[in-house]
C-alpha cells in the first residue's frame, strides 16, 4: 500500500470535490470584513498541493504555502511555476517556522491544525504571531471541534475521466487526556486499468469551543473574531445546529 501524501495528484483528485473560487471568495470576504491591514500577501498553512494558489494569484495576490512533505511541496512548487505570479512553497513545520516575509493574512484549510498536545498548540500560534502582520486575520477550517465524538466515519468517491476513487476517513483516541486523536485518509483507485491503494495516518489534538477561546484569550498576540458554519459567513455556529466544515477567524493584534 502506498503513502497518500506521496502521491499528490490523487490525493488532490479525492478532495477535488471542494469549490476552490468559491472558498477564496469567502476568505476575501472576510478579509473585506474583519482585516484591519490591506492584504498583498497570504499564507496557506499546511498547504498540500496548494489548490487555492492559481486562484490567488489570478486576483493578485502573493502566495506563500508551508508543508512538511517533501513530496507535496515540489508538487505544488511546479503548480507555482505553471501559474505564475509571485508564489513561494516552503517546507517547513507548522509549529516551529519562520517565514523570509511576514503575510497580510493566513489560513489553515481541511481540519490540518496537527498539533499533538498543548505544547504544540502553543508552538504553533506563536510561529503564526511572528507570521502575520498585525491587524491580520487567519481563518482555520473545521480545526475547532464542536462534535466531541471521535469515532468518525466518512465515505465518498470521486470520478474524473479515467480515475474512480473510492475514499474513506475515520478518527480514533490516542491519548484522552491530551484530546489526541489518529486520523486516516484511505482511498482505493482504479485509474486505466490498475487498481491500487494509498493511505495515510496523521495525529492531531482535538480543540473544543470554550478551550479555544480561553485559549485565544491568553495568548495576547491574537483576539477572536468569529465562526461561521459550512463556509457561509451568514450562518454563525451557534445553538444545537450540527457543525459542517465550520471556519474560524482570529485577528493579529
């Protein structure tokens, strides 16, 4: 079985179903909203294959992304070099780096905040307070957990010309005091005939609502701004309606 992130154009197939113009509209959105510093450069945040940057750079922004996986990162550093514009693609811990230039505003897409205990969690957002400007925003999508059950299970497929992926993601404990969780993505393709599968595994500290804020309150560098449900900036998370791919914004104070 091979490694997912090792191969970038099927894991990029199996989340091929998110409207990548209509996310970035969102976040300029809230960037016309709730920044309090004009914006001329972003960051992604565990980036991936970077799917958001050609849209970026067609509007005229700088795009600068950080990933740990060697094999994601030269992906989406040719994704750059196709695309053109002023983009950079950085290899690079998400709790321990540092950026050449600082950024107007940040964001953190697909549940990818993965720290594994609250030391982590601290390393993180004091990199991201060295990151960005103050008055800057970061969006975090679904890296709040307003569901505490862990046992997740989530199927879907995806089809695209001669590629049929069948997908799964599920969630289990690893350490309950820590709120660490395993997640793992598998897919099993079919593409021209072959028939293979890719997985791969990742740990991440569960965050909870009230937690965050406490959190955000003692941290200084940054004030909350608000969460909104399923990318809808008129549907703030509130009351008992179930959380779907709920984005949190935080400010740069």
């Amino acid at each position: 079985m091979g490694a997912l992130y090792d191969t970038p154009v099927y894991y990029e197939l199996a989340f091929s179903y998110r409207d990548i113009e209509e996310e970035v509209d969102v976040m300029e959105e809230v960037i016309r909203r709730h920044s309090r510093r004009p914006v001329g450069r972003v960051l992604e945040v565990c980036c991936g294959h970077a799917p958001h940057m050609p849209a970026w750079l067609r509007r005229g922004y700088e795009y600068a992304g950080i990933d740990l996986s060697p094999s994601m990162v030269a992906y989406a550093e040719s994704r750059a070099g196709q695309t053109g514009g002023k983009a950079e693609v950085l290899r690079a811990d998400m709790t321990s780096f540092s950026l050449p230039r600082a950024v107007d505003f940040a964001y953190l897409p697909l549940s990818s905040l993965y720290v594994k205990n609250s030391d982590e969690m601290d390393s993180h957002f004091n990199a991201m307070a060295e990151a960005l400007r103050p008055g800057g925003v970061y969006l975090l999508e679904w890296c709040v957990n307003f569901d505490p059950f862990v046992d997740i299970v989530d199927t879907w497929e995806i089809d695209r010309e001669s590629v049929h992926i069948d997908a799964s993601y599920y969630m289990r404990w690893v350490d309950r005091v820590e709120q660490c969780v395993e997640e793992t993505i598998h897919l099993c393709v079919a593409h021209d005939g072959k028939e293979f599968e890719l997985e791969q595994k990742a740990q991440r500290r569960l965050v909870f609502p009230q937690e965050f804020l406490a959190f955000i309150r003692a941290h200084h560098a940054f004030e909350f701004v608000g969460w909104w449900n399923d990318w809808n900036l008129n549907l703030p998370v509130e009351g008992s309606e179930p959380a779907h791919r709920p984005i949190t914004v935080i400010r740069r104070v």
